[in-house]
C-alpha cells in the first residue's frame, strides 16, 4: 500500500488535483493554514472541557479533510466530534492526539504533493 493510501482516498484525491490544477496547491496551502490554526483551539477547548467547542471544532477540521479526501484523518475528527456531541470526555486528549498524528502525515504528504 502506498503512503497516499495508508492516508487518502487516492482516487478522490487525484481527481481534486485534476479539476483544481493550477488552483490545487492554493487549496492544500488553505487547508494547511486552517488545520494548523484549529488543533490549539481543539487544545483549548479539551482543556476547558467544552463539548460545544470540541464538537464544532471537530465537525469543521473533519469537513476540511474530507475536502482534501483525507478519509483517515475524518474518520478520527468524526470520533472527537461524537465525544463533543454525546458529552463524553473522557477519551478526548488520546483522540485529539491521534489526530494530530495523522494529520502530521497528511500535511506532510500534501506538502511533498505541491513542493515536488
């Protein structure tokens, strides 16, 4: 299995870059910028345990990934959005760092995407 895969909808993908072109890397560079902003507000808000706050944040970075078909990645925000939405923290922090993990290998995929 390709690192793509282990991470991506490839076919999904490939088609976005398609339809996007020249536009594709504006779009990851976006979707960077957004991911990269949203993980502290998600530290924020696991440390204030506020479901309203997790689940919003969740929902949106779940949205935002799967814009990228990044299926992994928006998979584990659907997870910490459920916990916001059913009030149940327990778990939170190990999801949100499991979402931190594959979304250091999701930027890092997508960066070697438009820089290579």
């Amino acid at each position: 299995m390709s690192q793509l895969a282990a991470h991506f909808d490839q076919e999904a993908l490939s088609m976005l870059q398609e339809v996007m072109d020249d536009e594709f890397p504006e779009l990851v560079d976006v979707y960077l910028r957004d991911s990269d902003q949203r993980l502290p507000l998600l530290h924020q808000a696991i440390a204030a345990e506020s479901a309203d706050d997790i689940r919003e944040l969740a929902h949106s970075f779940k949205g935002a990934s799967s814009n990228v078909s990044a299926h992994v990645l928006a998979e584990l925000c659907f997870g910490l959005e459920k916990a916001g939405r059913d009030n149940e923290l327990a778990n939170v922090q190990e999801q949100l760092s499991d979402i931190e993990r594959e979304y250091h290998q999701v930027k890092s995929l997508l960066q070697g995407m438009i820089n290579g």
